[in-house]
C-alpha cells in the first residue's frame, strides 16, 4: 500500500547534517528571536509608539556604523575558515585588531550622525551608550559568533547569537522596575548590557587567542580588501531596511515605531527559514558543486519562505489588539511585507552563489546598487506616501539587487564566449 509505504520511509528517515545543524541554530535563534519579541512587545508598551519610534529611529542610524566596525571580517572568515581551518586562527587574531581601531571610529561617527539626523535628539550621553552597545558590541558578538560557524560549531554559533538581546532583556526588566518610561533611560541601560555581555564573551575565548598568537597572520591590506564586499553589503542590508526609520521620524516617531515592529514581527515569523541559510552557507563554500547544493536546498527554502507570507497575513490582524490601537497602521505594513522573505532569499542564494565562485569583489557592485535604489526611493516614496512608501522601497532595492545579480551573471557567461 502506498500509505504503508509512506509511513514506513518515514520511520526509517533521519536527518542529514544540514538538518540537523538548522535544527540546532534554530534553537539559538529562537531563544534570540523570543528575546528581541520580548524585548519588542516590552519597550513598544511602556515608550508607546512615539518614545519606541525615538529609541529604534537612534539604533537604526547607529546601525549604519556597525559594519564599519566588522569591517566585513566575519563573512571572511566563515568563508575562508569552513574551506581551510588551519587558517581560521589567525584570520581571528587579526579580524579583531582590525575591530578594536574600526570600533572606536564607528562609534565617533555613530554618535555625531545621531545627533544631527534625528528630530529630536537624546542627551549625548545615552547616544554614546548606545552606540557602544550597538556598534562596537554588537559588532564584536557577530565575529566571535562567526568564528564557532566557521568550525561547524552550529549549537555555539546559535547560542552565541542568542546571548546579547538576552542580556538586553534582563537589562530591560530590570529597567523597568527602577525607571521612568524614557528613550535616553532605554539606550543607556541597552548599550551597558552589550558591552558587559560582549566583554564576558570576549574573555571566554581569550585562552585559545592566546594559543594561536604565534600563527601567521594575513596581510592586514589583504583582509581589508576581501572584508569590502562585505563590510558594504551589510551596510546596504542596514540602508535598505533601518534608513527608512530615521525618515518616518520626520513624519512622526510613531510611524518609525510601528514600521520597526512590523519589521521584527517578520523576523520571527521567518525564524526557521533564517536558521536554514545559516546552516547553508558553510556547506555551500564547502562543496564540490556549490550550483547543485543551491538549486537542491533553495527549493526547499522557497517553500518555507512562502509558509511564512501565509502566516504573516494571518498574523497581522492582530497586531492593534496586543500593542494598541496606535499600531494599527503597522498592521498594514506587516500584511504589506509578507511577500519580503522570498524574495530576500532569493538574492541571498545568488550572493552565495557568487562568493563560492570567488566573485565576492562582483557583490559589491549588487550592495550598492541595493543601498543606492533602497535609499533614494526612500527619500522619494516616504515622506509623499508613509509607511506603504517604506514598503515599496524596501521590495524595490530587493528585487534591484536579484536584477543585478542576473545582469552581472549574464555579463560573465558573454565574456566566456
């Protein structure tokens, strides 16, 4: 019988390692996605939607720099660490001495264009809390985390990822028991618990720096050149998705608010499809055909992806009965966006696809084709249409980017010709 058949098949499956590796950064990513809901849902009730808009309009134009402070290193060494280990050491004692003078110039800058993009600007010092936690923290949590991913450390890199906005969460439940409901109390209790995380992390994994310190390590000219790509593409990532926030706090801090909330409500929707790209990656840079790994695996992750548009639509309608009737505009953004994920992973396939050829340089022109059209159609749409002109935007620069990807594969077979 074919029922029988069937049951018995699937008695007998067992997961592969992709599987399982997703399983196991899904369970950080979980624990990390719960914590930033928490910390979502929280900060949205007791700001309000004005006071919340404040708060994630300073972290988004803070968030700018923090790619500054990676400098690209941790996409490197996820790429050149899951190909050859024996370099993954010193890729990591050198990722971090550019970290340590990147960070200080990212935060500098993070603060300066806080205070002078923002309508109203919180006291300078809460912006610098804030921009330590976000850029230097923040950046500095994503290398050590990339590091366990480069050794197949799928439960570490999970747990890793989990730890600052849980860290976070204990800071916010705490500030809520001691403070008045204001911004400048949020970002300096945010940017403290990011550092005291990153610095705990940071000194868990100093004993094997120490034992790597008498490797070799790249040119630092070399690392810098590889991390560009890189560094840029996650500042397009940034431009394309947190560049909105800062404009809608022109028209009101509570559009910034409820486009933000949208936002991660779509992160945690799509939660499983993230923790199979993460799981992906490495095996993609490690295979023999990185072609054939992306055809098979990217079928499966488009319908995942398409799963979550349904649930997103679902979802959406009850957005103003948990938060309140001043989010009811971020309903119709969160319903707007369902459509979002597919076509990110798509893009995100072509990226790899194009770094396991050895193209990574080519990205850089799709980043900035995707932060070009991304913030310009920003400015356009934004400030004539609110909130669906945020959406727009953001689809645009996608579907520009997986345009890019396209011409510049065509460009390349031309040439082969």
């Amino acid at each position: 019988m074919p029922v029988e058949s069937f049951i018995r098949r699937l008695l007998r499956w067992r997961p592969g390692g992709l599987a399982r590796d997703g399983a196991r950064i899904l369970l950080g990513l979980g624990l990390r996605t719960a914590a930033q809901a928490a910390l979502v849902l929280l900060l949205a009730r007791w700001l309000g939607a004005a006071g919340y808009g404040a708060f994630v309009a300073a972290l988004a134009v803070a968030s700018f720099f923090t790619p500054l402070a990676g400098m690209g290193m941790a996409a490197v060494i996820v790429r050149d660490g899951s190909a050859g280990r024996a370099s993954l050491f010193a890729l990591r004692r050198r990722a971090l001495r550019l970290w340590a003078i990147a960070g200080v110039v990212g935060v500098g800058l993070a603060v300066v264009a806080m205070h002078w993009s923002l309508p109203s600007a919180a006291p300078l010092g809460a912006l610098f809390l804030l921009a330590v936690g976000e850029v230097a923290a923040g950046s500095l949590v994503e290398l050590l985390a990339r590091i366990e991913q480069a050794q197949h450390r799928a439960m570490r890199f999970g747990l890793l990822t989990a730890g600052l906005p849980l860290a976070r969460l204990l800071a916010l439940a705490v500030l809520l028991l001691l403070a008045t409901p204001l911004p400048a109390a949020w970002m300096t209790a945010y940017g403290v618990s990011s550092v005291l995380y990153a610095a705990a992390l940071a000194t868990v994994q100093s004993a094997s720096l120490r034992a790597a310190t008498r490797q070799p390590t790249p040119p630092l000219v070399h690392l810098v050149r590889e991390g560009a790509p890189f560094a840029t593409g996650a500042l397009a990532a940034r431009l394309q998705t947190e560049f909105n926030k800062p404009v809608l706090a022109h028209l009101s801090y509570a559009d910034a608010g409820g486009f933000n909330v949208a936002q991660r409500l779509v992160d945690l929707v799509t939660l499983p499809l993230a923790a199979l790209q993460e799981a992906l990656w490495p095996r993609v840079f490690a295979a023999d055909d990185p072609r054939s790994r992306i055809r098979r695996s990217g079928a499966a992750l488009l319908g995942a992806a398409l799963l979550g548009a349904v649930v997103l639509l679902l979802v959406a309608p009850l957005l103003p009965r948990v938060l309140g009737a001043d989010y009811a505009p971020a309903a119709h953004a969160l319903a707007a966006l369902a459509l979002l994920p597919a076509l990110q992973l798509a893009r995100n396939l072509g990226n790899a696809w194009m770094m396991s050829q050895g193209k990574s340089h080519a990205l850089l022109a799709v980043y900035l084709v995707v932060a070009a059209v991304g913030v310009l159609l920003t400015l356009l749409w934004v400030p004539r249409y609110g909130l669906i002109g945020a959406v727009w935007a953001v689809y645009a620069s996608e579907a520009a980017g997986v345009l890019s990807q396209a011409t510049l594969g065509w460009l390349a077979g031309r040439r082969k010709r």
